[in-house]
C-alpha cells in the first residue's frame, strides 16, 4: 500500500476554503506541505514494516524456546495480514493532525495512559513500556532536530495567522508522529513483546530520518518566503548574580561577626588524608596548588592539561577584573551553544577551553599583553578543569556520558566563579545535577540502552549551555526533572531485574532437575553397552520424562521412583542376558512397556501411533541383542530428535557439570569460593575481555546449582556462571569486584583524587 501523491482523505470529510484556519493565501502551500509529510512518512513506514518479517525471523531463530519461537511466527503472519489496517489507521491520524492545524482546530496530542506504581507490581506494564518507547524515541528527535523543530514552528506561527503554536501542537512534532504509531497498534491486540520489536523498527527506518523531513518542510516554506532569514538563536534569561569584584576559591562559612574566621579554624595538616570537611578540602587544594606551581619550571597540571597560568603573557603585571572573565565566558557558551549538536560528538578538552578564554579575554582587552588573571581566578579555573579532566578519565562511566557532561565546563565554570559553594556545600544544586547524570550513567549507562537516559543527559546538558546565565534556580528545576526520570528508570530496571530473576528461578529448578535426571540416565548406562536405540532413547527422550515427572512430584514421589526403575530395566535390557533372566525380561516386558507410553504420553509431543512404532522398535532391539544378533540391533536407530527440555536450558546445560569444575580449582580458587559464597546480592562486578569492559551486577544465587546470574545496567540478564567459574575468572584476573564506591558523587570522588595527586607531585607523605 502507498499514499505517495494522494494524501488520504481526513475522517471529517473534505472543507471548504473558507473554513480553514490559516490564512487563504497559504492554502496551497499547507496543502502542498502536508503532500510532502505524508508522502515522506509513507515511504519509511513501508521501509519499516519491509524489515518486519527478517527481524522476527532472526529473534525466532534467537528464541529461548519452542513457544516464543511460536510466538514470533505466528505473529509474523498475524503482522502481515493486519499491516493495510496498521497504515490507513496511522496515515488518517497524521492526516487528521495537519487538517486540524489548516483549520486552525490546534490540540495537543493526547500523552500515553499513565501507570502509577503500584500498578507496576500488579500487571504486566505492557501501557509503562510502550510509554517509555514512544518519549524516548520523542526526546531523541527532539534534542537532535532541536534548531529544525524551533524554526519550523516559527513559520508554522506565521501560518496560523501569527499566533504561536500551543506547547505540543505542532502537528508534525516527534511525539505526535510517534503517538500516532502507539495508536495504530493499539486495535491490533499483539503481544508487547511483538510491539517492541515494532516500535524498535519504526525509530531506526522512520523516527531517524525526521531530520530530512524537517529540513524539507523549513526549505519548502523558505521558498515560499516564510520567513526566510529566521535565525536560530539560544534563548538566555537575564543576569540574577552581580558579578563580584573579586573571586576567590576560599570560601568562608557564614557567621554573625564580620572579623576573619580563618584562623580559628583547626590547623590543617598537609601530610594527612584527604580532610572530610569540605572547607578544609578546598583550602587545602589552594594552598597545594599555590605549592605545586613553586616547584614547577613549566606551568602544567596534573594529567599534562597546562595551568591557565600558562596562557599568560610573561610581561603581564594588570589583572583581568572579574566582569571581564565572566563576559569571556559569556561569550564561550553562547557559542557554545550555537554549535552544540555538533560539539556533543566529540568531548570538550579542558585544554581547549582555557586557550579559548584566553583568546577571548585577549580579543577584547585594550592591552591585552599588559593583563593576566589574577591566582585567585587562576586557582579556581585550574580546579574546575581538573574536575573535569577527572571526569573524562573516570573508568566507571561509560564514554558517552564522559563527553556529554565534558560540554558542562564553562557553565561549572562560571559558577564556581560566581558561587565558591559549589565546592564547599554538598547540597549545592549545580554540584547535586551533574552528580546525579554521571551516577546515573554509571548504573543505567548500558551501551545497548533502550531507556533514554543518554538522550535526557544531553538534553539537561542542552538547558544549562543554553539557559544558564547566573541563576542558580535552573539546577534546581532540573535536578527535580532528572530525579523525576530516573526515578521512573529504576523502577523500570528493578522490573525487569525482578523478571529475570523469575525467569532464572524457574530455569534453575529445570536445570537442578535435568542434572538429577541425567545422574539416574546415567548410573542406568554405568557398566553397560546397550544397543544406540535404547542409548539415545534414555539420553533424549527418557530423561525428558524424568524432568517432568520431578518438576511436577519431586524426586521423593512414587512416580520418580517407578521412572527411574524403568530406565534401569531398559538399559539392563539391551545387554546379553542368561537363560533366567531372559525369563524375568519376558516377565517385566508388558509392565515395562506400558510405563514406556505412560511416560511418553505425559511429554505430550508424541500421537499413538508414534508411540507404538518406537516401543515396536525397543522390543525388536531386545530381541536382537538376546538373540546373539548385535548388527541387527545396532542398525535400528531413533529419529534425530535432542531432548526438548534440555534444548530450552540452552548454553545453561554446561552448568551442569559444576562439580567438576570445582574440583579443579587451585588453593586460591577455593578460598575464592568460600568468599562468593557469602557476597551480597547488589554487588557489582567487572568482566574483562581483551580492551573491552562490562560491568553487571550480582542479582541471583542459585544454592542448587551453585549458580550467578548476572545483570546489565539495564536489568536484563547477562551472564550465568558457576560458583567455581567465577572464583576462576577472578583468579585469573578477567572478572573482579567493582571499585565500592563506583557510584559515589563524581565531585567528591574528583576533589579528593585531585588532593591525593597534588599532595604526591609537592613532596607530601599520604
């Protein structure tokens, strides 16, 4: 189906020109304008659902069992014969959405049901998940289309007789494109599980290329001399913080009396650790760098990054004032700002930014080799810049998240210039927001992220850059709107974490029962060479029996017992018997046989008639090996059928052989054991291979199997090994515990690694 040329018709009927919303001299241009949506949005919905059946094709071979194997097929089927239905459906609402704005009828798109929390523990967030992926692939054209989205509206305005758009109206706004494919989907009835592959195939084929789409539609209303040379500029609210006359990076607790309090403070030893009062931290971190750059002949800091001091003509004896420094800086974030989808792809170097605000302070000084920075100043930018240079290096948060908070410097910058709490109060908003993104990247960081959080850092790092200019009361709003998405992220994660762990529990009983199974299968075949008919029955078929009976009556049961004898009777059987007990075999054959197809009639996969063909064949298999005839015994085989119950376990079957492997382990690898054993759920830890790193965490023990299960950041299973597995990766050195405090506030982790490598380059003991 195609709607190429023909847009289809709105459910509301056609109207006549007079009626519409827009002025009439733009009719023929609205109309040529939503061809153009509909045409576009027809071509990469066909792109998308083109994809469809080699996608569930590829999960269906991927699947973890028969009935999710099911599942995907069936669905496929079910995909094809509705998709007509799904693309008229999502067609009209794009249609009916531009016709509304022609109108002049503007609403905002209905947001998806909320589910409260309490709802979460109860169904099975099918509406939460389906919510989450259409804002998240919503947010990440937002922040990526940013510049195109604001000029689009802006001539949209003029169309719509010079009113603004209402906030979320916009008829061909990322969530309004993406909303109408949640409603298209929604009469379907396809399971969630169906839908996410959807939606996944919808953002790559569709929702990516809205970039095109929006370029298009500004182009095409440029030509026809809609504002033409609208510019795209950064919002910026007006100064709320006089600029000082002086910065220093000592702050000074409040306190009633005006004399100088900084001698009652307690004497601070340099030699010692790292102080836990913040105050004393950081008049210890000026002092040491006052320190540090006595003892060098060449101005650098740690890391190799230069002092700003560097920067500085050698002549200079005037100071650049305060209201010069931070106008410099103004002029940095705004630019900044300009250019910010194409900086966010490469981290900002601390480096660079201090040669450009040397630059700036430079091109617009009178004499420009007659000033450099006071050390005040120099002291706080020095210190900003290693808060960041430790950010890029911090091995716990993932590179994306290192490059997006990068982009913050200058903004932290001029805060720490105008407000020296933000080194000295915890609770400072600004040090509380970019504590609050690089702990989430390092928990929720996944490199397969499939909630959003990369997209909702950029876009926080977005406001700052663009919005920041002086008030304080920005970090609030967004820390509370960060906290507010992250909150509902870990309630997610703790849901799928909670799934995985069902899912392993109930594999965990298959695999304990399949082991115990395979001990009776296999002291049934100790001793014992019977024909490859009887073998392979027991190996593939009969242990399936023995899982099912012990998963539903337990090893201790009537029927396990009764089992277990069968397949000790069958293997006896297949081996050269004396007169007397060639008799007893005679004896047992029909109470044997009919527990036979008792048992393989309680595995359901099998009809009458297959049943009575296999026994015929085990009994013909007897009497070949007792009648001295082991070729005719050997030349009868079974189909080529593995154990089913064994197949759903997966790479899970090597897991089986733990006692083995435990006794391979050295002196260190059981005292390891011993450790594992006693670890707590909630621990972290790290997988080395080769130059690749993954962190996942500790969610489950087995203590049948012995048994961890491992989950990624974004709380889905990653890995399951053996108790003795682990202690033997870890002895080797490619699997360790997590750094405990991997998580802990990225400025206080930064301030005190900065005290600890000054203290070493000045000659200090600790």
């Amino acid at each position: 189906m195609t709607t190429q040329g023909t847009p289809p018709t709105p459910a509301n009927g056609s109207r006549n020109l007079a009626s519409r919303g827009i002025q009439p001299r733009f009719s023929e241009l609205g109309q040529s304008c939503r061809k153009l949506v509909l045409n576009h949005l027809a071509d990469n919905l066909q792109r998308t659902f083109a994809q469809v059946d080699d996608t569930l094709f590829q999960c269906a071979e991927n699947a973890e069992n028969n009935q999710v194997q099911a599942l995907f097929f069936d669905n496929m089927r079910s995909i094809r014969k509705m998709r007509p239905q799904i693309e008229r459906h999502y067609h009209l609402s794009i249609s009916q959405s531009i016709g509304n704005f022609l109108d002049g009828k503007l609403t905002a798109p209905a947001s998806p049901r909320a589910v409260d929390a309490d709802e979460l523990a109860l169904v099975q967030n099918d509406d939460y998940e389906e919510s989450l992926q259409i804002t998240n692939m919503a947010s990440r054209v937002q922040a990526r289309c940013a510049q195109a989205l604001f000029a689009l509206e802006q001539r949209l305005a003029l169309l719509n007789n010079g009113q603004p758009l209402p906030e979320g109206s916009n008829p061909v706004a990322p969530k309004t494109i993406a909303q109408a494919f949640l409603a298209a989907l929604a009469p379907c009835g396809l399971p969630l599980r169906i839908k996410l592959v959807l939606y996944s195939l919808f953002d790559k084929h569709l929702m990516h290329e809205l970039d095109k789409l929006y370029d298009s539609l500004n182009q095409r209303l440029v030509d026809a001399g809609v504002l033409p040379n609208l510019k795209y500029t950064a919002t910026r609210t007006p100064a709320a913080v006089q600029s000082p006359s002086s910065i220093e990076i000592t702050a000074q607790p409040a306190r009633t009396a005006p004399r100088d309090t900084r001698d009652e403070r307690p004497l601070l030893d340099l030699d010692a650790a790292p102080p836990s009062d913040l105050n004393q931290l950081v008049d210890g971190l000026s002092t040491l760098l006052a320190e540090y750059r006595k003892h060098q002949s060449a101005i650098g800091m740690p890391g190799g990054t230069p002092s700003m001091a560097s920067f500085a003509p050698e002549n200079a004896r005037r100071s650049y004032d305060a209201a010069d420094l931070l106008a410099a800086l103004d002029r940095m974030q705004q630019a900044s700002a300009e250019e910010l989808a194409q900086r966010l792809e490469r981290p900002q170097q601390v480096a660079g930014l201090k040669a450009d605000l040397q630059r700036q302070l430079a091109s617009h000084s009178v004499e420009p080799l007659q000033h450099r920075l006071g050390n005040r100043e120099t002291d706080v930018i020095d210190l900003v810049g290693m808060l960041f240079d430790f950010i890029l290096d911090d091995d716990n948060l993932p590179q994306p998240y290192k490059v997006a908070l990068s982009h913050l410097h200058t903004p932290y910058l001029k805060v720490a210039l105008l407000d020296k709490a933000l080194f000295t109060r915890q609770h400072h908003p600004a040090r509380q927001l970019i504590n609050a993104m690089a702990k989430a990247g390092v928990l929720y960081g996944a490199q397969d992220e499939v909630h959003g959080l990369l997209a909702k850092v950029h876009w926080v790092v977005k406001q700052v850059i663009e919005h920041f200019s002086g008030d304080l009361q920005l970090f609030d709003e967004l820390l509370k709107e960060f906290n507010e998405f992250t909150g509902t992220l870990k309630q997610r994660v703790d849901l799928q974490e909670r799934r995985a762990v069902e899912t392993a529990k109930g594999r965990d009983k298959l695999l304990a029962a399949r082991h115990q199974s395979a001990q009776v299968i296999a002291q049934s075949l100790a001793k014992r060479s019977p024909p490859p008919l009887i073998r392979h029955f027991l190996e593939r078929t009969w242990i399936d029996v023995l899982v099912f009976i012990q998963l539903r009556h337990g090893s201790s049961s009537e029927q396990w017992q009764r089992a277990s004898e069968v397949a000790e009777q069958l293997a006896w059987s297949g081996t050269q018997l004396d007169a007397a007990h060639r008799d007893r075999l005679q004896q047992l054959r029909i109470e044997m046989l009919e527990e036979l197809r008792k048992g393989l009639m309680l595995l359901g996969g099998y009809h009458q008639d297959d049943i009575r063909r296999l026994l015929q064949d085990l009994v013909a298999c007897q009497h070949a090996v007792q009648a001295g005839q082991p070729g005719l015994a050997s030349g009868l085989t079974l189909p080529p059928n593995p154990s089913q119950l064994g197949a759903m376990l997966g790479d899970d079957a090597a897991l089986l052989n733990v006692v083995k492997a435990s006794t391979t382990l050295s002196q260190k690898g059981q005292r390891l054991v011993s450790e594992l054993e006693k670890i707590e759920f909630g621990t972290w830890f790290e997988f080395i291979n080769g130059d690749k790193r993954q962190t996942l965490k500790l969610s489950w023990y087995s203590p049948t199997t012995h048994n961890y299960m491992f989950v990624d950041p974004n709380g889905q299973r990653a890995a399951v090994k053996s108790v003795s597995q682990l202690a033997e990766e870890m002895e080797q050195g490619i699997a360790r515990l997590s750094k405990p405090d991997r998580a802990a506030p990225v400025v206080d982790r930064a301030l005190t690694a900065v005290y600890r490598v000054l203290q070493q380059l000045t000659g200090r003991t600790h």
